[in-house]
C-alpha cells in the first residue's frame, strides 16, 4: 500500500515508521522543514527507545520518505493518515485547526477517491466533519472515505506497544474501507476490532479516562491508607489479584501527567458538557490529580515549618522515566512552589534538562548528575521513578547530603531498605520512617 501520513510529532513519526517496518510504502509530510531535513537523515525528532534503528532501516530499504511538500507527500498515495496534533484549547476542548488544515490539504493535493485515516485523539463527531470538509473542498468532485483509528501507544514504549498492543481499533462507516484498513494492519499481529466511527473515537477518550480514574483512586487510597496506617503498596497487591480489577495502573504517586491523560480527561468533561451531560466522577479523578501534585509541600511544610533558604534536590523532572517529556509533569508545579517558599533548588533529570530549561521559568540550577544534585542539601524531592534513583545505594543520601530527608513522590524504595538506611522517608500512602 502507498501511504501518506500528515504530522510527524509523536504519533505520526511512530505510525509512519512502524507502517514502513510492516512492508508499506511511507510518505510523513510535516510543515517543519528543519524536522524534514532531519529525519531524512535518519536522525530521530523525538525521543523513543527503537526509534531510531527502525528509522533508519526503512529508508535505506527506500520505504520510508520525508518531506514538507503536500503536493509531492500526496502524490499516489491510497491512504492518508493525519496524526496532527489536538492541544487542549483554555476552556479544556481539543483545539482542531491543524487537523482541518490537514483536511484542506488533503482536499487541495487529491484528484482521486482515497481512504483518510484520522489518528489523532479527537472529539466525537470529529471524523464526520472532516470528511465534509475534504470533500466540500476537493477539485472535479472527488469523494474520500474516513475511518477513526485511535492510537493507544505509551511514550517511551510506543515502538514495543505498537507490535504487541492489546487492540487496533478501526471505526468507519464504510465496509470496504474497514476491510482495507484490516489488511494494511494485519502484518502487526494485534487483534483488530472493527466498530462505527463515533464508538472508536469515544473509546480513546474512554480509556484514557478509565486509566486516570485507576490512577486517581489507587491516589485517594493512598492518602487513607496514610490516615488509617495501612500501606497503599499491600493495598493495590491485594485488590489487583482480583482479575476484575487487574494490577495494571494501582500505582499510587505523586499524580499523573504528560501529553494525553490531562488534555484528553479535560475533553471528555468538555465533550460531556456540550452533551449536558455533567460528568462529576471525570471531574473529581481530575481535581484527585490536581492536588496530588502538589501533596509533598504539605509533608515538607509540617516537617520543616520553613523551608526559606532551604537547599532542595529535585530528582526527575520529565512525566515518567524513559522520556524527555515535561508537559503537564507534576514538576512544573512542584519547583515553582518550592521556589515560592523560598527553596533554593537544584534539580537533576538525565535526559529532560535540556527541555526543562525551554519550558520551565523558575530560575533554578540544573544537572545532569545525581550525585551532584544531592551534594549538601536538606532534603529532596523524588517527582520521576528513573532506574537511576530507583536503584541508588540509599547510603548515598546519607553521604551526600547536609540532612538525608527524602519526600519520595514515586514510592521508589522498599520500607525495608529504608529502615536500614539513616534516611529519614516520607511517600505516598505508606507509613514514614522518622
Ligand atoms: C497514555 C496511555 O497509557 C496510552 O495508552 C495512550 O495511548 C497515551 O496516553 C495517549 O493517549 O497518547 P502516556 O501518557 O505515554 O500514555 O503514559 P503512561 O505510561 O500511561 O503514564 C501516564 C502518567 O500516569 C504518568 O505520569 C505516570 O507516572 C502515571 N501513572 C501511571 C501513575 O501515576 N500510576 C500508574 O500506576 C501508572
């Protein structure tokens, strides 16, 4: 199959190269010529584990081509998939100007009936619109198709999860397009459910929602359990053996973040609303996450009173380990609270430095050493379960620091190391080590 596909950030780069590695022939459009010039190269844009061997590899084997031409990008091509980014819009809504400028892209490049695929998370109800759109704008009449194609791949794990995902998802109204679409992603071996194209898009949002809600609750349990003097750890075992309930996604910590589970729950309220449908258990696993963000200033401010002038070491400032990625980390609101109290931080990640000082206003020292962010200070924060921390020797805390006072946001030790330690330990929903 010859396929184009529009958007080269995150989700598009992955569909792209991994559609190439299954043997179809692979044009990725973007408008940014420097990202183009890049990729031709065989230099990845993004940061995914694999990635870049897979990049590589398909465009020596000629399958694989970049380039920020629509005319050329278009050209011949049987399916076009837009993976174009959805940002949320101020009142929470997916904003969807660059899918319609995807759209009217596609309408201006085409002169014959293709198959267009939208992978990008969007509202329901979305797949139809543009699908009007392309073809109130097409030249000499042209008629396309449109099929809802969700993508559930995790950053940092986007390569594995995409030839070992637990479902692809295609929704369209039109028979024969399914059945295409079924044999373009029959080579990943993943089971396939063909639906209505209003069901697949709710199933993105709902499963996203259903993620954060796990996430939230197993958050609200740990916050009990703190009151009630049971380990949240035990807690999650126990309830997760029960295969109704799983044992996927009970990690209590310091709240979630990232490009998807904020921006996407925040629409689905927003989606709701418009439906005059209130959707209060989104609304409160949202508000849940909010103030767990930010839970480890009260545990810092009742051990300390101040902490004006206070050295701190902030350990991990990307959503989740395995990613350079900060948007919507609990990081960016955690050190400007910090600053606000009068901390002096330094804050150490081993790949997310470089975005963190892009993105990231407060004026704080930066490192790329562990070591070197411990070095004399009073106490630090764990806001990313990185190998790096999660493995650390826990005398080093004692070696390294002025007092070893950790506030671990990701319940990265066992309580057992920790009462061999001289590190005096505060986490999420299990009992402290005074
Ligand atoms: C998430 C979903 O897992 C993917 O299925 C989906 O395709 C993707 O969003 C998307 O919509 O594009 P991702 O945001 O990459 O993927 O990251 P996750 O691994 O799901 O983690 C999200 C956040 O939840 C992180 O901040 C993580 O630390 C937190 N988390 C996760 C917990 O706090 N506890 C857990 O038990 C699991």
């Amino acid at each position: 199959m010859k396929i184009a596909v529009i958007g080269v950030g995150y989700v598009g780069l992955v569909t792209g190269v991994t559609l190439s590695d299954i043997g179809h022939v692979v044009t990725c459009i973007d408008v940014d010529p420097a990202k183009i010039v890049k990729l031709n190269q065989g230099i990845p844009t993004i940061y995914e584990p694999g990635l870049g061997a897979l990049l590589q590899k398909n465009i020596e084997v000629e399958r694989l081509y970049f380039t920020a031409d629509h005319k050329k990008g278009l050209e011949g091509a049987e399916v076009v998939y837009i993976a174009v980014g959805t940002p949320q819009r101020e009142d929470g809504a997916a904003n969807l100007d660059y899918v319609e400028q995807a759209a009217r892209d596609i309408a201006a490049n085409i002169n014959r009936g293709i198959i267009v695929v939208i992978k990008s998370t969007v509202p329901v109800g979305t797949n139809v619109h543009i699908k009007n759109l392309i073809n109130q704008n097409t030249i000499d009449g042209v008629r396309v198709q449109i099929a809802s194609n969700p993508e559930f791949l995790r950053e940092g794990s986007a390569i594995k999860d995409t030839f070992h995902g637990d479902r692809i998802v295609i929704g369209t109204e039109d028979k024969e397009t399914a059945d295409i679409l079924e044999e373009i992603n029959k080579p990943f071996n993943v089971p396939i459910l063909k639906t209505d194209i209003a069901s697949s898009e709710m199933i993105k949002y709902s499963s996203n929602a259903f993620l954060a809600t796990k996430i939230s609750f197993i958050n609200e349990i740990a916050n009990l359990c703190e009151s009630l003097g049971a380990n949240v750890e035990e807690v999650a075992r126990g309830m997760g053996l029960d295969h109704r309930i799983g044992p996927d996604f009970l990690r209590a910590g310091i709240g979630y973040g990232g490009s998807c589970f904020p921006k996407d729950t925040n629409a689905l309220v927003q989606l709701a609303g418009n439906a005059r449908h209130e959707f209060n258990l989104l609304e409160s696993v949202i508000e849940v996450n909010n103030n767990q963000q930010v839970l480890l200033i009260d545990k810092i401010m009742s051990r300390f009173g101040t902490i004006e002038n206070k050295k701190v070491a902030v350990l991990g400032l990307a959503f989740k380990p395995k990613t350079d990625d900060l948007r919507e980390s609990p990081s960016l609101v955690m050190i400007p609270r910090l600053a606000e109290l009068g901390a002096n931080i330094i804050a150490y990640d081993p790949i997310a430095v470089p975005n963190a000082r892009k993105h990231l206003s407060t004026a704080i020292e930066y490192t790329e050493s562990l070591d070197e962010a411990l070095r004399d200070t009073d106490f630090a924060v764990i806001i990313t379960d990185w190998p790096e921390v999660k493995t650390i020797d826990l005398s080093a805390f004692s070696k390294l620091m002025r007092t070893p006072v950790v506030f671990d946001g990701r319940n990265c030790y066992s309580l057992d190391a920790v009462k061999k330690s001289a590190v005096e330990y505060y986490s999420i929903g299990r009992p402290s080590h005074t």
